[in-house]
C-alpha cells in the first residue's frame, strides 16, 4: 500500500510539472499602456529580457573613415552598388560586414582570395543584392524603421545566415486527408507557439497579399471570403508576431475592438508598414535570388529563405533594442543616384 502512494504520489508531482512547464513563473512585470480599464497591459518576464539581452546588443562600430581621396571605384574592381565611397569608407564597411555576417570566415565567405573581384561565389552576388536591400529599407520605409534603421547585423548577428527566416511549407502528402487539405492545421511548429493554427501562414500575407481579417467586410455571399480557416491564418500570424517581438496583443490592439483602428495605440500604423515592407522584401529582393542559391540552401518546396517579423526583432519590441547602428553606416541608408534612376526607369516601363 506504501508502495502504491509513492508511485501516485510521485506520477501527481510529474503530472504537476509538467503542467506547469507552460507557465512562466513569477515575479513578473507589467506596464500599463492603455487607458484604465482597458486590460492593456504588457506582461514582461525580466528573465527572458536579461537571457536575451546579449543577442539584442549593438555591435561596437568601427571609427569613420575619411570620405575625400580615390574612390573605391577607382581603386577595386567589379564595385557595383559602392562604387561611390571613398576607398577608406568602402574597407571599413567591408570589414564590418564580415564581421557582421562571417567572423570565422571573414573574408573569403564572400570572395576568392584568388581574386577578390570576380563573383565566382554566389555569396558575393547575394550579399551585393542585400546591401541594396538594406539602402532601400532605410531610404524608403521609414515609416516603419524610423530613423533608427537597419544593418546587416541586425538579422546576421554573427550568423552566415540569418537565425530566423523561413520557408514554404510542404502540405503534402500529409497536408490532405478524407475531410480535405488541412492547410497545415494540426502540424504544431514553432512558427505559430506550436499551436494547432496553419503553420504557414507567411505565404498568403508576408509573399501574397491576402487580407488579414477575422471577419469579413461584407455580406454572405458579396465576395466575402474571409473564412474560419483563412481566420486562423490571421491568428497564425499574429501569434508569431507577438512571439517575434515579445509581446501580447494589446501592444498593437485597443481591447474594445481588435478590428478598429480608433483609439489604437501608434505601433498598430507601424506594423501595418512592417507587413508591407516585408511582402516588398520577400518579392522584390530575395524571391528574385532563386536562380543564385545552390540547391542546399533551399526550403523543400524549392523556394529561397525569405524574412519575417522575427528576423528583425528576435524576440524584442524594437530589434537591438532601438540601438541606432545605421547613424554609422550613412551608406547604408541612401540609395545611390544610379540604383534611384534604375527605379524610375521601371516605374515609368509599368
């Protein structure tokens, strides 16, 4: 009979900590941010912000070089978007993007040491296509980065590639069964919390452009084609959303209404460009790349790695805490003048 408690006692102990696995344990901080009343309140957990903090801190940039003297045009070959700096300004953030990307490779990771000109590595083609990414990000969606902007750093983090990005998901042949195409319900991924939510739901809002709505907008049947299951693509994406930035829902919705834009609070505006700039991202820079990148590099649908909210943010309100490391770079945060007529050639084709 002893024996018999020990074991009960024992299997009640693991069942409760096993329970008690998807809890965060206490102290835990909130902030009020919303009108009394309300229910908007951030919870923030002060571990999670303090086992975080080394991946979100700024790199220590290097001093600024001279702009006058030859131009890195003059002085190296094959020089296609930089061409324009000086050659002091042109090393020096090559030497940061090294460390940014490769620290163990260095340089080599995108060049032949045999000759650095040639763009014999497909790295090389995809970080020149990046470093038009970056300028464009800072030059023309403000409304979303600010003033702070981006770096190379501020996904790589030291990484060859990016810690968070994905890919297509494969929905067959487990993504249909008698009832239909699951559209990748029931598949927990870390993408939505592991949640019975589609577990792709990157490829209708962040590559197509699909509404995000709960509710539809008009009558049944008027076009209305905001299901139940293209709602739970909506909670899929949010759900990454609010892990992406380390947030709950009211960062960005009043709790009178989530559909309503009155009374919300400024960050709703800003991650409504944010979804746009990454739709841009993914369709105009990196989906573009398929023919560069070897076959290993690939999802298993074929498709190149593209961006999300938490290539950025990884876990944080503000990636790198709101650390302004494109103030160092200014040549990262304009488009150069040939890159600009480019543009407007095309504009004026369509």
């Amino acid at each position: 009979m002893k024996t018999l408690r020990i074991k009960l006692l024992s299997l009640l102990t693991l069942s409760l900590a096993l329970l008690l696995t998807g809890c965060e344990r206490p102290p835990m901080d909130s902030v009020q941010h919303g009108y009394r009343g309300t229910g908007m309140v951030q919870v923030i957990n002060p571990r999670t912000v303090e086992a975080q903090a080394d991946n979100n801190a700024a790199p220590f940039a290097l001093p600024q070089a001279p702009a006058d003297g030859p131009k890195a045009s003059q002085v190296y070959k094959n020089v296609q978007v930089l061409g324009g700096l000086s050659s002091g300004q042109f090393t020096r953030l090559m030497v940061s993007m090294a460390s940014w990307i490769a620290p163990k490779e260095g340089c080599i990771y995108c060049h032949n040491p045999a000759n650095f000109a040639e763009d014999s590595k497909y790295t090389k083609v995809v970080a020149r296509r990046m470093i038009q990414m970056t300028q464009h990000i800072n030059a023309d969606w403000t409304q979303h980065v600010a003033d702070t902007g981006v770096t190379c750093y501020t996904c790589h983090r030291g990484n060859n590639i990016p810690k968070e990005i994905w890919f297509k998901r494969d929905s067959t042949p487990a993504g249909a069964n008698f009832i239909g195409d699951k559209s990748g319900q029931n598949e927990p991924a870390p993408s939505v919390g592991l949640s019975s939510l589609p577990n792709d739901p990157f490829t209708p809002f962040l590559l197509g452009a699909e509404g995000i709505r709960v509710g539809g907008v008009t009558a049944l049947p008027n076009g209305n084609r905001h299901s139940i299951k293209q709602a739970e693509w909506t909670y899929g994406l949010m759900t990454h959303m609010s892990a992406s930035l380390g947030v709950n829902c009211t960062y960005c919705h009043n709790t009178r209404s989530f559909s309503s834009w009155e009374g919300n609070p400024p960050q709703r505006a800003t991650a409504w460009y944010g979804i746009r700039m990454v739709r841009d991202l993914n369709t105009q820079y990196l989906e573009p790349l398929l023919g560069t990148f070897p076959h290993e590099r690939l999802g298993e649908t074929g498709d190149v790695a593209k961006v999300y909210c938490a290539t950025c943010h990884q876990g944080a309100n503000k990636p790198l805490y709101g650390a302004k490391m494109a103030k160092d770079y200014p040549e990262l945060q304009t488009v150069p003048a040939v890159q600009t007529a480019e543009k407007s050639i095309k504009v004026a084709k369509r």
